[in-house]
C-alpha cells in the first residue's frame, strides 16, 4: 500500500490541470457559446475524474506511510480532496447525459464541474503549504 501512497506526488498533478482546464473550457464555452470549446471541456473533465480518484486513492494510501505525520492541515487536505475528487468524478459522470434535450443536466455539469475546480484547486493549495510551508513564496 505504500507504493501507491508514493504515486501520490507523481499523479497529483494531473487532474489539477486537467480539472481547471475543463473549467476554464466550459468557461469559454459559455462565453462564446460554442460547442467546441465543451467537447473539449468534457473531454478534460473525464479525464480529469478518473484521475482524480487515482490521486485521491494514492493519497488515503500515503497518510498511512510512517512518514507522515497526522496534522489538522493534512485532515483540511484530506477531505477538501476527497470532497473534490467527488466531485470531479460525478461532473465525468453527468457529462454523459450532456446530449439530452434537458438543461438540466448542463447546470448540474458545470455546477459539478466548476465546484470541483474549486475544490481540487484549494486541496492543491493545502498540499502544497503541507510539503512548502505556508511561507514559501515570501521574499
């Protein structure tokens, strides 16, 4: 289990791009309203769910190594990217039923979507200041 717990740093950084590229996608996709722009915001959004739920499993797998020591701000991340891998993962799953006639499923796409984007992105943050410290970026 340790194996996988240390494909966490490796993997992690897949659906933060992926994710927030989807997002960024829809963003122009309704901006713009074209289609394209969605076709490759649902693409990004698949991809990004599945290899969210990756990520969020290998890194469950990497809060059991002897390592790493148990803190409220790894709790913060731990759940914050569960909440996101979610809800990464139900935006891939609604994204299938985007060619009904319903727009119900297009807000409950982009509200998944973008929900997640915010998620996955604020558990990238608490990740980073668990492994930088929250001091990093200062002079």
């Amino acid at each position: 289990m340790l194996f996988i717990g240390k494909l966490h740093p490796l993997v992690l950084h897949f659906p933060i791009g992926l994710v927030l590229g989807a997002a960024a996608a829809e963003l122009v996709a309704i901006l713009t309203h074209r289609e394209s722009w969605r076709a490759l915001g649902v693409a990004n959004a698949r991809a990004g769910g599945a290899s969210a739920l990756v990520t969020a499993v290998a890194g469950w797998a990497l809060t059991s190594a002897p390592f790493v020591e148990p803190s409220r701000l790894l709790e913060w991340h731990r759940w914050v990217g569960v909440a996101g891998a979610t809800a990464a993962v139900a935006a891939a799953v609604v994204s299938t039923q985007l060619r009904a006639p319903s727009r119900h499923w297009l807000v409950l796409y982009q509200a998944g979507l973008f929900g997640a984007a915010a998620l996955i992105a604020v558990a990238g943050h608490l990740g980073a200041t668990l492994v930088w410290g929250a001091d990093f970026l200062r002079p």
